[in-house]
C-alpha cells in the first residue's frame, strides 16, 4: 500500500469512529462527499461539527446527547443560533478537555461555518429541512495580509546556509553533513515549483521523471498532477537521489522519496522544523514557513509572468479568486510603475 493510500485507509476509520459520536443522520451527509473530497477533508468536517452539535446541544436541546438528536430536532435550529454559535468560536471551553480553552480568528471562523453551511445544504436539498438557516450566516470578515516572502538575495543566502552551514549551533552542525544534501533537494524543490509541505512528504522515487523534468503530485481535493521544475531542482534531486540509493529504509518505506535520518518517509512536521532551522539563520524578521517558500514561488512565477491564470494553476488554487487576492498588491505595484514610465516633455 503506497502513501496516499495508507493515509486514505488512517482517515477513513477515524471518521468512522468519529461519526459514532454524531447524529445518526450525519452519516448520509458524508456518503455524499464521498466522491468529491479526500478523506482529510471529509475529516475535517467531521471534527467542525462535533463542535457544531456540542454547541447546540447545550445551548438549544439542554444537554441532550449528540447521538440521540433526530432530524426533526434540527428543524428548532435558526440563522440566530449559528449566529450564537459563531460568537462562541471566539472563545471556548474543549468539550472533550475542560482544562483546554480554544480560540478561532475569522479563518478559522470562516471555515467551521462552511462545514456547518454544506451539511444544511444538503439537508435542504433532500428535503429534510424546510428552510436552510446557516445560508442567512454572514462569512466574517478577514483582512488581507500582505503575504510574506523571501527575496532574491535571501533565497541565495537560503541555499548557501543549506550547503555550508555555517552558523548553526555545535548540536545541528553534527547532523548536517548527514541532511545537507537531503535539506538542499526539498528547499530548492519547494521554491523551485511552489509544491505544498504534504505534496512533498507525499513523494515517491517513481514520482520523479527527470527525462521530462516532471514530478507526480496528489493535490488536497486527490487529483494526480504533473509539475515541471527547471535544472537547479534537476541538479538538487539528482544530488540527493545519488545519496539515497546508499540508504536502506524501514520496512514501509522503500518506496519514499525523501527519508527522515530514522530511514522512514520524513514527515511535514520535520520539514516545517528544519525550514524554520536554516531561514532563522538569514532572517529575524520573517517568520518563514514551508508555505512562505510555496508564495514565494508564486510571487516569482507572477513577477515574471504577470499571468494569474498561470500561478492559479500551478499553484492547484481551485479559484483564481484565491490567487489574485493574494496578488493584488504586486498588481497595484506593478501598475504604479506605468506613472513614470511615458515622459511627456522629455
């Protein structure tokens, strides 16, 4: 079983599980995702309303346990009460640990209403409701932020920090002759094609065409795409694949592009680690992530271009919305430009 396909099977029964803890009708809801979202996402739904049905357990059914709820108790649900419900996300006690308290901005917000606002849908649509009061529940508001990125000197002192290593503590220096070689191969691959943190655990070795210069990636909603990278990405994998056919990896994990110096398929946690390691050492004032790394590709690829279309799908952004909003402040830059650029009595 490859990759993706042992994370399909792990997400899978844990919705199973989780979906004894929920409405007996919530289950027709997932069957219906089925075909059109990965078991990560339908997971994630999951989770968004159990704390959906804790709140209107207490606030509205006084107590009464999620499980017995029937589709009639749905019908005494309101837009004022997700309204309420939205309130409560802000600040919130965790129902399954009372000592733990939970905080929601407006993103994460934006995304529990969303799972609320698909299941009534499709309780409408079938008719189990007479009305869809999550529809009237407004989106709150988010501010766009300036998205933070590296620039081109930052990016060459990146990769020198990645091949010499200069500055790290006497504790990272012992492993880095072992990783330098692995480390370059994935921050050039991740500024080379703008790849997410799990594509690239996600990788096999058979993934990797350097005939075409191709990589197969699994995008979140579960499409098979190929990208294209250019002769640096070309020389760092080829670098590190001439490493990796000395490794012998753990049972489970031959197939795996890139490994953890335990010999297992390396995880998005040690790449947010070891990112984090080697951008400190350049910038105090970054915060940067494997996710800067993927905008910072973006902003490349359209600073060059100036095609959305292009970056949007590259990116595997579904809506070229997303994209432009992440932009627009380079557009307004680059349109800035054009007010010196025609001299009239020059």
């Amino acid at each position: 079983m490859d990759y993706h396909s042992q994370m399909n099977a792990k997400n899978t029964l844990k919705l199973r599980e989780l979906l004894k803890t929920l409405p007996q009708f919530v289950a027709g809801y997932f069957r219906s995702l089925n075909d059109r979202t990965t078991s990560h996402t339908r997971l994630a739904y999951a989770y968004d309303l159990r704390i959906f049905f804790n709140f209107i357990s207490e606030e509205v059914f006084d107590g009464m346990p999620i499980v017995d709820m029937k589709i009639e108790d749905i019908h005494r649900v309101d837009s004022e009460t997700i309204e309420a419900f939205m309130e409560h996300l802000t600040y919130y006690v965790s129902a399954k640990n009372p000592n733990s308290s939970k905080q929601n901005a407006a993103v994460g917000k934006s995304r529990k209403l969303a799972s609320v606002r698909r299941m009534f849908k499709y309780l409408y649509m079938r008719k189990y409701i007479p009305a869809n009061p999550a529809e009237l529940v407004a989106f709150p508001k988010t501010n766009t932020k300036v998205i933070t990125t590296l620039e081109v000197d930052e990016i060459v002192k990146l990769l020198d920090e990645v091949d010499s290593g200069e500055n790290l503590n006497p504790r990272q220096k012992k492993f880095h002759e072992r990783t330098k070689v692995r480390d370059a191969a994935i921050i050039t691959l991740l500024l080379g094609t703008g790849l997410r943190v799990s594509e690239c655990v996600g990788l096999d070795k058979n993934d990797v065409d350097f005939k075409t210069g191709a990589i197969r990636i699994i995008r979140k909603g579960g499409d098979e795409v190929v990208l294209y990278f250019g002769n640096e990405v070309d020389a760092a994998l080829n670098a590190y694949l001439n490493q990796r056919e000395e490794v012998i990896p753990r049972a489970g994990h031959e197939n795996a592009l890139f490994l953890s110096l335990q010999n297992r398929r390396i995880t998005d946690r040690a790449i947010q680690k070891m990112v984090k390691k080697y951008t400190s050492l350049i910038t105090q004032l970054k915060n940067i992530s494997p996710h800067k790394l993927r905008s910072t590709f973006g902003t490349q690829l359209y600073a060059e271009t100036h095609d959305i279309y292009l970056v949007a799908n590259v990116l595997g952004h579904s809506d070229v919305n997303t994209t432009r909003k992440h932009y627009a402040k380079m557009d307004e830059t680059y349109r800035r430009s054009a007010a010196n650029a025609v001299r009239l009595r020059d």
